[in-house]
C-alpha cells in the first residue's frame, strides 16, 4: 500500500485564496471570537469551513502576517469579509439602496427571528424608554407579546402611574386585528429598531483592543508595531482601548485587595515575576506582612520562568478583574486615562 504523502506547511500568504485567508483568521482568533462568524451568510460559512477543514499545518509567520493583514483592514476601512460595510456595499451593488437599508438594519439590530423575538433580546431599560411615549393601549398589546418575565422587567422601568394603565388595558385586551398588529410591528420596526440599529454599532477600534489583549505580550507587541507603520492613528486607538495587566495599577487599595482574594496565589506569584517594581510593591504593600513575606519567597524558589507562562498567568489575572468589574465589585480604569479616579 502506498505511503500518505504528508501535507507540506503553508509558509507564504500570498498563495492563500481570499477564502483560505479568512479560515486561517478565524482559525487563530479561535472560539473566544466565535461572534465573528454571526456576520457570515450560511454560503459564506461553508465555504470558510470547507477551506478550515484542509488548511493542514500553517506556519506561524504566515498566521502573523494575515492577523496583521485583518487588524489593518479592520481599524482602517473596516472593509473586511464578514464586515457590515462590506456587505452593504455588496448589496448595494444589486439591490435597490431602500432594501439594503432594511436588511442591514434587520442584521444589526437584536436577535431573532420575528419582532417579538427581537423585543426580548432589548435591554428593558432601553424598551422601557422607547414605550413610555406610546399610547397605554399600544404598550399593553406589545408587552403581551413578549416573554411575562420580560414583561415584568419593561414594567417596572416604566413610570408607576403609566405601567399601572397599561396593566389595566392588558387585563380588559380582547384578541388584537391583524392590520392593528402589522402597523404595530412596523412602527417598531421603523422608529425603534432601525434606531437602536444605528446606535449599537460597535466601534471596530473596540473589537480589535479586545482581540488585541488576548494575544501573547510578542505576538501583541509584532502586531502593533506593524499596524504603526501602516495606520499609526488606527494603533494608537485600539493601544489606549486596551486594558493591560500593568493598568492594574490604578485599582484603589479596596479594589486591589478584592482581587487578591480572587486570585489563585501560584497564579499571582507567576504574574507578579513579568511585573513592575512599582506594581509589584503595590500588591505587595496591600497583603499582611506575613503573607507578603511568603509571597516574595515564593517567586524566588521559582526560579526562571518562560515568558509564555507570564503572559498566561497575567492574561487570567486581568480576566479575573474585569470579571469583578463587571460585577460591580471593583472599578477599573483603561490605559487611555480618561477613567482614572481623583479622590
């Protein structure tokens, strides 16, 4: 039986099809970005994943290269496979300008497959805004159309007096006419959700910083100094959106000593070997005495560690912090400055 002749490695890019490109992208951001593949039609994703399945070994200058590739495309035009602006221009070059308005609106807007669907996936502070300028009659007969627990959210961020209407018309609602419905759903469609459409685009700079702390520290550091040669604005942007492990230092004593707690200690010491004398010490200076002491001895039986596990472990700590920050249990303040607290 004749031997399998094995694949060779990919080390040029320029041999790649458009197609292959964005596989190996997608490839390298991984599951973490999986949202990217939302902007894909079903055709598209097919073929991206029929290009994955036989990519075989792609060498690693190649995969730095085409992130690189991405991340200036992205932060320059935002004219990138998958991208709103990309399919808008490619609708627009078949479809009346109307039509592609409405279907990049419908894209854009909150999931779902009909409008009730869409109304859940609203924040109910958002919707509850909106439908405080209704008539009772019309609140009454939306939020009877979507989810009860959804409902009770919408009804408590409305005024006290207008909710108490609206559950008075909700109990005394008879079946709602078809054409009553149908114009109901086109008010929503047209006043509300185009315009949340409109406001929750979310800035490609944002996406890339994301996508940027995610890297390793070399990877990180190739990445934004080859888009500074190209787009020196563009890296300057996604640089001061980034939130990086020696940002850290601007947490308030409290906040500090919230993510001690948080923190697995073998992961602390490893993080706090890659770190600033000054970040170092302000860790330090916020443990007990005893546990500071352990804690420096600790990184000293260390030893030599790589850089890779640095990065790794000071990549968990700050996941843990945004983590808590999410939570509301501490604040944090990006690299940019604008955030940072005066007491």
């Amino acid at each position: 039986m004749a031997a399998v002749r094995k694949k060779a490695a990919i080390d040029d890019a320029s041999k790649l099809s458009g197609v292959e490109k964005a596989a190996v992208v997608l490839l390298a951001l991984g599951e973490d970005h999986a949202g990217l593949w939302e902007a894909l039609d079903d055709e598209e994703i097919k073929e991206i994943s029929q290009a994955m399945s036989s990519l075989g070994t792609v060498s690693s200058s190649v995969v730095e290269s085409l992130l690189v590739e991405f991340v200036s495309g992205m932060s320059s035009t935002g004219a990138i496979m998958g991208s709103f602006e990309q399919t808008q221009r490619l609708l627009t070059a078949f479809l009346p300008p109307e039509k592609v308005e409405h279907l990049m609106e419908e894209i854009r807007g909150p999931a779902g497959r009909t409008m009730w669907d869409k109304l859940g996936n609203v924040n109910e502070a958002v919707l509850a805004n909106y439908l405080k300028n209704e008539y009772p009659q019309t609140v009454a007969v939306v939020l009877s159309k979507i989810k009860a627990e959804h409902a009770s959210r919408v009804l408590s961020a409305l005024p006290e007096d207008f909710a108490l209407e609206c559950v008075t018309r909700m109990l005394r609602m008879e079946p709602v006419q078809r054409d009553i419905l149908d114009k109901i759903e086109q008010t929503l469609r047209t006043e509300f959700m185009s315009n949340l459409a409109r406001t929750s685009k979310r800035d490609s700079h944002e996406m890339m910083a994301d996508i940027f702390n995610n890297f390793d520290r070399q990877t990180e550091s190739r990445c934004i100094a080859a888009l500074e040669e190209r787009n020196r604005e563009s890296a300057e942007r996604i640089r001061a959106l980034m939130f990086v492990f020696e940002d850290l230092s601007k947490l308030d004593p409290g906040g500090v000593q919230t993510l001690l707690r948080a923190v697995e200690k073998d992961q602390l010491g490893l993080a706090l070997k890659g770190a600033s004398d000054t970040l170092r010490e302000m860790f330090f200076s916020n443990m007990s005495e005893r546990a500071a002491k352990i804690m420096r001895e600790d990184m000293e039986s260390m030893g030599p560690v790589r850089l890779k596990d640095v990065d790794q472990a000071q990549m968990a700590m700050v996941q843990v912090a945004k983590d808590l920050a999410a939570k509301g249990e501490i604040m944090l303040a990006g690299s940019g400055g604008d955030d940072e607290l005066i007491y």
